[in-house]
C-alpha cells in the first residue's frame, strides 16, 4: 500500500466509523460470558415474569414443575430463592447459597434445586417461590401439594438443638404478596408472611413433614435419598388478589443448628377452586 493510499484511508470519516464498530462488537461478545454464583448477596432476588394459568374459570389446575435436568434446559423456570431468620450483619457466616446443581452420588444422574445453610440462628428458613397468575380474582382456592426432594438426613439422629432430619421441618403454602425477607427493625431478616414458627404452621405456610429420610442414623449412611411429602391430611386454602395471583412457597424451617442443604427435585400443585367468593 502506497503512502498516499493510506493516508486518504486515515482521512476517510467511514474508516473511523467502522473500526468504532469494530471495538465495539469486541466488547460486546468479551461481556457476554455467563457467570452463575451461587453466594446470597441479597435475600430477594430480582423478579422474573410468572407463569399465567390458561383455564382460569376451571374447576381444578394442575402444575406441574421439575429441576431435574435444569442444568441443560429451562433452569430454575422463574423460581426464586431466598433466606430469612437470620441478622442482617452476621458475625459469623451463615454459608447461605442456592442454585440448580447435580446431586452427589448415589444420585448423580439428576439435578435439583439446591439450598444450602448453616442455622446459627436457631431458627434458619429458607425457601422458594414462584407467581402464578390468571385465577379468578378474590376467589378461594384449596392447593393441595405434593413434592419431591433428596435428603442426606438419617432418622433417629442427634443434634444442636434438634435433629438434623427431624427438627428441620418441611412447609409448603402460599400468599397474595410476594414472600420477602425484610428487616424486622432490629436487624434481623424476617419474612413478611405468617409461615409460622418451625414445627408450628401459619396461614401462608402449613407443615407436611420433616427432612428426616428413610434411613437409620445407626447405619452411619449420610448419602442423598429422595423422598416424596404431600398435604392430604392438611388441607390448605387461600383468596386470590384482585389480580387472580398466587406466590407459591415450599421451603424449610429450621431448629437444627448446623447446616442443611436440601436439593428440591420435582413436584405438583393442585389448585382447586371453591365456591365462596371474597367480593361477595
């Protein structure tokens, strides 16, 4: 290339525009990288959209979700995570992360919903939750769930302050605001729906088990075992907002003072409607 040639290139306003464009894309595709932590820095994560219901006006809804095989399609499906009971500024580390992930062995071929935390607090509650919207507004609902999860828990075990399977206790429900973990204005992370208390019930979320396996804490058998909780024997009902909305909620409350780490797998909500109308 001649000097002249060069130089008329150099002056040419389009060359400049295209090398912009140029850095630009080479920006653009550096930050496109996925990174996936699975560190709780917030204890309410960013909303996503729900999931609309298509037969609104039906006697009974069925939804049925799954994590397993999550890692290569749709992930968590706009379920959320999050953490309460526990002080806004810990002194000592709660080690609170979720997040899609394999099981361990003997469970490896499938893949779950993980959360995971140390209850320092005597009272750790962790959770998940997704909106479901297209009821019919201020309308009764009876949910009747039934869910699947791996525990590594033996029954018959001891520990600080309760069992590790036993004293951890299973709930399920939901509410017409979305659940949050907010400061109770003592620095500490409460939720802002009635969950109740460990093995009690509240009015957004009903106890239908523990996290107790199958197994026998004499065996010395720590591995992960799915099991299986519904709420046949608790029947649990709700209005939806003026919006015909729901938040779903399965989660765990905690007296056991140690780690926890359940991996939800899979489950179905039955959604049946009632004839009493809240506007009435």
């Amino acid at each position: 290339m001649s000097t002249a040639l060069f130089f008329n290139i150099m002056k040419n306003p389009l060359f400049y525009f295209r090398l912009n464009l140029l850095f630009f894309f080479i920006y653009a595709l550096s930050s496109c990288g996925g990174a996936s932590s699975s560190d709780i820095s917030s204890p309410n994560p960013a909303t996503p959209p729900d999931d609309e219901i298509t037969q609104p006006n039906s006697e009974e809804t069925r939804i049925d979700f799954t994590f397993d095989n999550g890692l290569n399609n749709n992930g968590t499906d706009g379920w959320l995570s999050g953490f309460s009971d526990y002080p806004v500024n810990p002194d000592t580390d709660y080690q609170l992360t979720s997040g899609l992930s394999q099981l361990p062995p003997p469970l490896e071929s499938i893949s779950g919903f993980n959360l995971s935390g140390t209850n320092r607090s005597d009272d750790l509650f962790m959770f998940i939750k997704k909106r479901f919207s297209g009821f019919a507004p201020n309308t009764q609902y009876q949910l009747q769930f039934e869910i699947t999860f791996a525990s590594n828990a033996p029954a018959g075990c001891i520990g600080a302050g309760g069992a590790p399977g036993e004293a951890v206790t299973i709930k399920a429900g939901a509410s017409i605001v979305e659940p949050l973990a907010i400061n109770n204005g003592n620095d500490v992370y409460q939720m802002n729906i009635d969950k109740g208390n460990q093995k009690n019930s509240g009015s957004n979320a009903i106890n239908i088990g523990d996290f107790a396996n199958s197994k026998n804490c004499e065996d010395n058998d720590f591995t992960y075992e799915l099991k299986t909780l519904n709420n046949d024997s608790t029947p649990f009902s709700i209005f939806t907002n003026s919006d015909g909305a729901l938040w779903i909620l399965l989660s765990t409350d905690s007296g056991f003072e140690s780690t926890t780490s359940i991996y939800y797998i899979s489950g179905t909500i039955r959604i049946k409607r009632q004839e009493i109308d809240q506007s009435e």
